[in-house]
C-alpha cells in the first residue's frame, strides 16, 4: 500500500508521537487506528440502512425510514409500529 505525508503543526506531531509512543505503535499505526474508528458519514448511512434491513427482516414488518426517525425510543417504536402493522394486516383493532 502506497503511503503520503500530512502537514500538521508541530505540537500535533509531537503529541501524536507521544501518544503513539504509550501506545507501542508508530504514529502511522497510530493514525491509521484513529481514522479506523471514525466511519465518515456514507459509512454511517450505509450501517444504518443495513441495520434498519436487518430490523425489517427479523420482524417480518415493513418499517419506513420516516418511522425509523421518528421514534425517539428506537425500539420501544419498532416494537408499537410493528404490532401496529401486524393487527392491521389481521384486521383487528388496537
């Protein structure tokens, strides 16, 4: 894998190097694991879109993304939205 510098104030480097030192790495291992831990925000709509499928699956139920945002207690609301949605494809009232 080809690799590059960054310019960063010297401070920065020198607490990077620090840090990296505590740590046992260098401060390229060092960097790399932070930016590990740091999904960008495609990866995180990406998690969470595969997330909400595998919610979607395991209940049977469709849940719409806009009932997904709405609930405040995530899956408190999963769980009212899906007996919802079930008793309505049985015809039955709440």
């Amino acid at each position: 894998m080809a690799s590059t510098t960054i310019q960063v104030l010297r401070e920065t480097r020198d607490h990077l190097a620090e840090l990296a030192k505590e740590r046992g790495v260098s401060i390229g291992q060092l960097v790399e694991a932070l930016a590990a831990e740091q999904p960008t925000a495609a990866q995180r709509a990406a998690r969470l879109a595969a997330d909400r499928e595998v919610v979607r699956r395991m209940m049977g139920v469709d849940i719409r993304d806009e009932e997904f945002e709405q609930a405040p207690d995530v899956l408190a609301n999963i769980y009212k939205i899906a007996a919802e949605k079930v008793r309505a494809d049985r015809g039955t009232a709440a």
